[in-house]
C-alpha cells in the first residue's frame, strides 16, 4: 500500500515553464508538496476501463463523465465535443497551430508537429518555419478524475494535457498535468507537472508550484496512462496508476477547459530538430469520472 508524508516546501518558479510572465519567485505562503523519488514499484492491473486505472474497484465513487471522455474511434475529431485549436492563443512562437495537424486515426488522436513556410501575415507576428496542434473541450471542469493513455512525441517539441481558460475576470489558473519532450537533451525521462495561478481577486502576480518525477526509462518509446485527481483538497498526479505528485489544493477550484497541445519551447526544451519532424503526439484516450455530480453543458 502507497503511504506518502506530505511536507511544507517552498515554492520555487525557475523550474517551470509558464504560460506569460515569468511566475513570482516568492509566491504567497507555502503549501504542501510531494514528489516522489525513484522508480513507481508495483503498478495496478487493469481489470476495467470503467474506473480510474488507480481506483480499479471504484472505492472512490466514480460515474463516468461523458462529455470529457473520447476513445477517438473513427476518421474524425468529435465535434459535440472538442474545438479545434485554442481561440484565445495561435500558439507558441515560432510555431503556429495548425487544424490540418490535429488528426484521428487507428484509435488514436494525433496531433502532429511540422516544419514548414508560413505566410507573410503569420511571419510578421513572429510565426514562422513551424506549425504545431492543439484542441480544447467544449466544455469547462472542475473536481473529477482525468485520465488519458498516451505517448509523447519523438521530437524536441512538447507534448501536452493540461487545463486553463474559462476563469473569469477575476481568476486566472492552469493545471498542467503533464509537459513532455520526447526527444531533447535532459528532458526525455522527465515529466514535468505544474499548477499556475495568473490572476487571483487579491493578487496580480504570476506564480506558480512546479514538479518533476524523472522515470527509469524514456517516455517516448511507449504509451503510458497519465492521470489527475482533482478534489477541493488536493490536486494528485499519477502515472500508470501510482501517484507521482501531490500539492495542496488552495487556489484550483474554477472550472477550465482540457487541452491538449504541442508547441515549440525554444527557452525550456530547445528547438525540434529538422529530422525528427514531422512528428507526432498520439492520445490513445482520455476518460473523466466525476463524484455524483451533473454533467457540465457544452460551450460553442
């Protein structure tokens, strides 16, 4: 049985990647954290795809959330439930989102990351040479259970689930539950997990609590489950169904949107080599589950 001693740590931002500014290196208080260290152990057995692959004999209550569930079957993106791209951001510089990279097929979603000419427009606001993938769900989330089974990209571009947008005026938050890189110096077996606040009613700085569990074995030479357990308490990071992260839930309590991505990190994992690309981030799929609550309503 997994038994784990929470301790205070202080936050530090310079080993996460953010979104916007630079986060705060001296963000409000402390919370606590735990990472863990060294190889995940023994790894539960699947018996049911109708539970979190943690929670095998749903002893936490799981219903299974539909709206935020997609096994990708079929030759299309489901549109009831998913946007293409990120209406809110083009994507980061010098790679440009693109609809054409986003693609479903053999059961899988496939968001592809390719090196090519951009037009004059995109050039003048900084796009250029690349173009990358992303979707969103049409619907905004909370406390629930997030899983995904997935393979990063084999590639210096980053492969990414995580949860931002929908806050509101006075809240700013994101969940990254995992940003990979396949193939890039020093970062192949690291799987980095952080929580950002942007914005709060009282606070306009950016800070942010980042994590890392570094694995035994390279991430991009197969799939693997990634999951969240998101509670008013705790936020929970696991990997093949062992928890590899904890932090104490004090500011993630806003409905976002899921996302996944892939970008260019030139500043964080360095710039994809030209013959790694194409290459794709491949999503087998992702299951939600909430406790007794209604189904959110999708947004346009």
């Amino acid at each position: 049985m997994f038994r784990a001693t929470l301790f205070l740590l202080a936050l530090s931002a310079s080993a996460a990647w953010c979104r916007g500014d630079e986060p705060s290196s001296e963000p409000p208080g402390t919370r606590k954290v735990w990472t863990r260290v060294g190889p995940l152990g023994d790894t539960p057995r699947r018996v049911t795809d109708a539970f979190p692959l943690s929670d095998q004999k749903n002893e936490g209550g799981w219903t299974r959330l539909e709206p935020l569930s997609d096994e990708f079957e079929g030759d299309r993106l489901d549109p009831g439930k998913w946007n293409l791209g990120l209406s809110w951001w083009r994507g980061r510089q010098p790679a440009l989102f693109s609809e054409k990279n986003v693609v479903v097929a053999d059961g899988k979603l496939r968001l592809t990351m390719r090196k090519e000419t951009l037009t004059e427009g995109d050039r003048a606001q900084g796009y250029h040479d690349y173009t990358s993938a992303a979707i969103h769900s049409k619907v905004g989330t909370a406390y629930g259970y997030y899983e995904v089974k997935a393979r990063p990209m084999n590639s210096a571009g980053s492969s990414s689930f995580w949860f931002q947008h929908g806050d509101g005026p006075d809240w700013g938050t994101e969940i990254d539950v995992f940003e990979l890189a396949g193939k890039s110096p020093d970062f192949e077996r690291k799987v980095h997990m952080t929580l950002h606040i942007f914005r709060t009613p009282t606070e306009t700085r950016h800070w942010s609590v980042p994590g890392i569990w570094e694995a035994p074995w390279r991430l991009a030479d197969d799939d693997h489950v990634y999951g969240l357990e998101w509670s008013e308490n705790e936020l929970a990071f696991y990997l093949d169904g062992v928890p590899v992260h904890r932090v104490e839930n004090t500011h993630w309590r806003q409905p976002l949107q899921l996302i996944f991505d892939s970008e260019t990190m030139p500043d964080w994992f360095g710039m994809p080599a030209d013959a790694d690309l194409p290459s794709t981030f491949n999503v087998d799929y992702v299951r939600a589950w909430k406790k007794g609550e209604p189904a959110p309503k999708p947004q346009p």
